[in-house]
C-alpha cells in the first residue's frame, strides 16, 4: 500500500488557476474523501494524482519517492472512473484481465488473478457475461475488479457511484467500505455527495474554489467546522445559518424578532458575530414562552423515521427543522423553537468560526 504527499500543488489551464497551492499527506491504508461542490478542484486533484493531468508547480510523493514527472502507468495507482468504460464485446472475466494482457502477464496468472478478485467482488458468476447483461452495480464491481488484478499501491475513484440510482448508490457505498477493510488498501474517494463522505472517509477533505477549507474525521468536521462554508457542505440537510440584524458579541449574539441566542461552547476569540449557525436536528419545539424563536410552518415533508418542517420565522428568515419520526404539523400552524447552546455556531463577517467546543 502507500502513503501518498502533496506538496504546494498549483494546476493552472492557461490563465485559469484551478488548484491553489495544496499540501496534504494521505496516510499508508487511509480512506481519504475529497468533497466540494462542483468546480471546486476535486476531481482535477484526483487526475493530478493520478498522473492523467500535468502538474503546473508542486510535487507528488508515493512512498517517499517523486512521481511528479513520471506517467500513469509509472505510479502504481489504479482509478475507478465515474463511467464504467467496459469493452461491451469482452466477457467480464476477459475485461478484468485486460489490464495485465496489456502488461505483458501469462493467460493462466491473469485468469488466477480475475478469479481472485472476483472472489472478494462476489462476481463468480458474472464472469462469462458481456457487460450489457449487467446492472449498473455490477458493471461498476467488475470496473473496481479490473483495477484490483492489478494489485496497485492506492486506489483512486472519480465519482464511482453518481449513474446508480439510489438504492444501488448504498449499495455499493457499503460493498466499497467492505472492501476497503478487507483489502486495508490507501483509498481516495471524490464525491460531490456528502453522505457518501460522512459514511465512507476515515478523513475528508472539504475543497471549495480550489483550495482545502478543512481537514479531519468525519464528525469533527460536523461538530467543529472551521468556517459557514465547512459547517453548511458537511450534514443534511444543511446547518440553518441566520444573519445577525446587527452584529453582537458572543457568547450572546441577535437575532429576528428582537430574540437573542446564548452559547456555552469556550470562546476563541471576541469578534463580532454576524451568523448564528444551528442545525436542523439541534433545534426542538418547545411552548412559545419558552422559545428561541417562534415561526410559521410553510411545508412539512413527512418521511416516516424523520418530520422535516420548514418554519418561517419573518420574510427573511426561513428555517429548516427535522424532527425524529412522523410528527403531526400543519401548514400554517404557529411553533415555537429552542436552540441547544451546546450546538449554536457562531460565525464572524469573513464566515470565519467565532467560537470553538
């Protein structure tokens, strides 16, 4: 396996600077997630890796060793494409041994090996099936299967899951993470989708506008996000982020209506706050002489495990409430809401974290 190090990696197409000077190590047997929104830099990270894009400045380590100059097929890395790109006339055994009949390996070793890796995919008996008698989810295992007779150092995947439907995208997020612990392989795992990164990523690596906004555990991106962007990308449905009417100092900060929001998380520093941050499942109805704030139901969305209302507090001000189970709410009934200060997130006027647990 591999320890992969990025140092100051710039990537520019023409005029247009794509990545803005990353340093980050991915440790040996890591499952790393890339996440951000569309053209945040992600993918083209994942490339640069790869060795499938130049680098402008900056270098790539694998082992220790300067791959920046070398080709793909140097790296020892494999990448699983968000398209399956299966040869739609070869069987699945033959397209999971095309990798090493390009590399030169003996019909017996290579069929030893596609029989191996279709052990751990569970693809047995796919393999002498042509790919337009598969599902999505299987063409996507025997994709993963052509890189895993290769044997590489890490494996990297572009987006893997986003042509599956839903049920099959769960799927194979769980066959993905079984796999990763069998094979205990370097893994590098780029999404747009954050529930993905949240259930697969033993850390994730938010990007937005090419650069790293933060780094760390899943849930210590949850509970401690280092800006608005951070805080509102990583949980779903998304953090509520209310502007202050006027800026206030924490631990108290302003609010609609003339309310005010407490925090008992330790100060870090004394800015002013501007946004007040509270998650959906953070917030509880309570009567309305003892709320927070108090809105109208505009749309309740009844899931069955979860309520999720969306409360409008004043024409500026809506929020999003979710609620364990199927609770009864009306259009246009009038509730009242309480934010745990444990959980209130305070943000200064560059979006910055004001306060931290």
């Amino acid at each position: 396996m591999a320890t992969i190090e990025l140092k100051n990696i710039q990537k520019s197409f023409e005029n247009v600077e794509v990545i803005k000077g990353i340093d980050l190590t991915i440790k040996d047997k890591e499952f790393m997630v890339f996440v951000g929104p569309s053209g945040c830099g992600k993918s083209t990270m994942l490339r640069l890796i790869a060795g499938l894009e130049e680098i402008t400045s900056g270098q790539v380590l694998i082992d220790g060793e300067d791959m920046t100059a070398k080709n793909a097929t140097e790296r020892g890395l494999a990448m699983v494409f968000q398209s399956y790109a299966l040869y739609p006339h070869k069987t699945v055994r033959d397209n999971m041994a095309f990798p090493l009949k390009a590399a030169g390996v003996d019909k017996p070793k290579r069929y030893a090996a596609v029989d191996q890796a279709a052990e751990v995919l569970k693809l047995e008996a796919l393999l002498d099936r042509r790919p337009k008698d598969l599902s999505g989810g299987q063409r996507q295992r025997v994709a993963i299967g052509r890189c895993l007779v290769r044997e590489p150092k890490s494996f990297l995947f572009d987006e893997p899951l986003s042509n599956l439907d839903a049920a099959l995208r769960i799927q194979m997020r769980v066959e993905i993470a079984r796999l990763h612990n069998q094979l205990q392989a370097t893994m590098i795992y780029v999404t747009h989708d954050q529930v993905e990164a949240m259930t697969l990523a033993d850390r994730i690596v938010v990007f937005s506008g090419g650069r790293i906004e933060q780094v760390g555990p899943p849930l210590e991106l949850y509970r401690n996000p280092n800006n608005r962007f951070v805080a509102q990308f990583i949980g779903s449905p998304k953090m509520n982020v209310i502007p202050c009417p006027e800026p206030g100092t924490a631990p108290e900060a302003p609010l609609p209506l003339g309310r005010k929001v407490r925090t008992s998380r330790k100060l870090k520093n004394n800015n002013p706050v501007h946004f007040v941050g509270i998650r959906p499942e953070h917030i509880t109805i309570v009567p309305e002489n003892e709320a927070t704030l108090v809105g109208t139901v505009g749309v309740g969305e009844h899931l069955g495990s979860d309520t999720f209302v969306y409360l409008d507090v004043d024409a500026a001000t809506s929020l999003i409430i979710r609620l364990q189970g199927d609770v009864d709410v009306k259009v246009g009934q009038t509730l009242g809401i309480y934010f745990d200060p444990n959980q209130v997130h305070l943000f200064d006027k560059d979006e910055k974290t004001v306060t931290t647990s």
